[in-house]
C-alpha cells in the first residue's frame, strides 16, 4: 500500500512543459536520494501494476471466452423433444412383439383302417353273419346261380329250399394250388317242419358214369352259441375233380336253415405248385359259421276285416 500510494503523490507533482521540452516538479525539489529511490520504487511498482493488470485483463478475456456461446453445426444438433405436463402427456403404446409360435409339433394322423371283417344282416330272415372284407359276397339271384352250379345244391329232405347268401374264397387266396372253387351259403326251406330240418338226403342224385356216388357222413350236432345244429358232411369226384361239402341245419322263426361249407379242387397240380389243405381251407369258412346268428322274425299282424255284406238290390219302382 506504501508503494502505490507514493507512486500516486509522484504523479499528481510531476507534470511535462510541452513549451520548453523540460520537466519542472511542483513544491520542494527532491534530493538525488529520494530521487533514486523513488525511481527504483516506481520501477518496482510499475511492473507489479503491469503484471495485475495483465492478469486481470487475462482473467476478463478467459471469462469472456468461456461465457461466450460455441457456434453448433447442424451435425451435432440434437432434436428436443417438446416438454409435456403431465396432465397431458399421453402413454407411449409399447410396440407388441410378435408372439413367436413354439415349433409345431408334427401332427401324426390318425390313419383309420378299414375292418378286416364285413357284416351280412338280413332283417327279413333275421340271419347274420361276418365274412373277411377280401372275400366276395353274393346275394339273390347271384348266391342261387353259385350255389345250383355244385353237385349237391342243397340238402334239405323236401324241395323248396332258397339260397340266400354266399361269400366265396378268392383264388388269389391259394395262387399255386388246384383249388376250383370254395364257399359259405345260407339257404332257407319254410316247408319243412321241426322234425324234417334235423334230416339230410339218403338218396343222393346219380352221379356220372365215370365218377364215385357221393358218400354221406351220419348227421351229428354242433352247438354254435344258443343253437343246436344238425350236422353232415359229404365227398363227390368227377375225374381229377373233388368236393367236400359239410351242412349244418338250425329250425328258427318257423323256417329250415342251411349253413353250407364247400370245399372243390381240380387235382391237377400246376408247376411249382402243390395241392391244397381242404382241412385249412375249411377252417377259413368255419369261422364264418361261428359268427352266424339268427334273431326272432315277427311275423305281419294281419288284420281282419269285417266281411262285407251286399246291398239288397232295389227293384225299380211301379
């Protein structure tokens, strides 16, 4: 504070006469002393002065600097997003993200497979049967025309009997055998009574001249479940030709029932082939028999009506 204040009283003493080019100094002139002194003081406090005020101007120009904005390029800009109130600010809606499905399980279908075995009804008869879905059923006229073409069509006692139905073995059955031919039928005879249904034929029909008069086996039972059947087997050739034939007879809903099981072969035996198992052949159609049922057949309530009685004829008037 000394130093400064001297240096102010130095300056408001001196003063330049620009006239004369000379310096003159007010009041009681200075010593060559004080004159030395004052100059190495002012020295001293002319560089300190300098130095602050180089600091301050450096301090002002660095604040300035720093207050003063920094030009932005439109690369460093950044949009502002408008401010809300929450008053007013709606929810943002969270993009759903796709529900990703689980992998797909391969889809095994079920693959339904037809029946092995097919069904016979005859609602008429009540007769019922189940055959292998392979074999060929034959009804009608086509069952009466296979079962007329064997040897011994039927063997009922009295005439009368109708083929009803047949299911015959496919010869792809037995590709390398002599199998002819080999069926199940189903005939009816309503003209026989109860006693009649449990007999066979004694007399069979003539056989040709070159082949053996078929030979009957005794009638024997056979229960196939609640029926009782009556039973015979038979055996004709012709040549090389051979048929095995068995019938079964059942009395139900006032009618014969026939159940025949035949068996033909040609006894010629192909290359590579071999003749057929009838016994093997046989257990295929028996199988058939075992389904076989007959149900009870209502018979039609008839009716009767009040006989009519004639009008009394009218005799013209006179």
């Amino acid at each position: 504070m000394t130093r400064i204040n001297l240096f102010r009283s130095l300056s408001r003493n001196v003063f330049r006469n620009k006239a004369f080019g000379a310096t003159t100094f007010s009041g009681t002139p200075a010593t060559l002393d004080s004159v030395a002194w004052g100059k190495i003081n002012f020295d001293k406090t002319t560089s300190t002065l300098v130095f602050a005020a180089l600091l301050l101007v450096c301090s002002i120009a660095a604040g300035c600097s720093s207050d003063k904005p920094k030009p932005t390029t439109s690369d460093n800009q950044s949009p502002m997003a408008p401010s809300t109130s929450p008053a007013t600010t709606t929810p943002a809606t969270t993009p759903v993200a796709p529900v990703q499905q689980a992998a797909a399980k391969p889809v095994h279908k079920r693959v339904h497979k037809a029946a092995a075995t097919l069904a016979y009804v005859d609602k008429n008869l009540g007769v019922s049967f189940q055959y292998p879905r392979k074999y060929t059923l034959k009804t009608g006229d086509a069952a009466n025309e296979l079962v007329s073409s064997d040897p011994v069509p039927m063997d009922f006692v009295q005439p009368g009997g109708l083929a009803v139905a047949a299911v015959t073995v496919p010869e792809s059955a037995y590709p390398d055998g002599d199998l002819a031919a080999a069926f199940f039928n189903v005939s009816v005879n309503k003209s026989l009574t109860t006693e009649q249904c449990g007999e066979f034929q004694e007399a069979k029909p003539a056989a040709p001249a070159d082949s053996a008069a078929p030979a009957t086996a005794q009638p024997s039972k056979l229960i196939i479940g609640d029926m009782e059947l009556a039973s015979s087997e038979s055996l004709a050739s012709q040549g090389t030709r051979e048929e095995a034939s068995k019938y079964y007879h059942v009395f139900e809903n006032g009618a014969c029932y026939e159940f025949a099981l035949k068996v033909a072969t040609t006894g010629v035996e192909t290359e590579g082939g071999k003749p057929v198992d009838r016994d093997e052949v046989f257990q295929r159609l028996e199988k058939i028999l075992a389904t076989v049922k007959i149900n009870p057949v209502t018979a039609p309530e008839v009716t009767a009506s009040a006989p009519t009685v004639p009008a009394a004829p009218t005799t013209p008037a006179q």
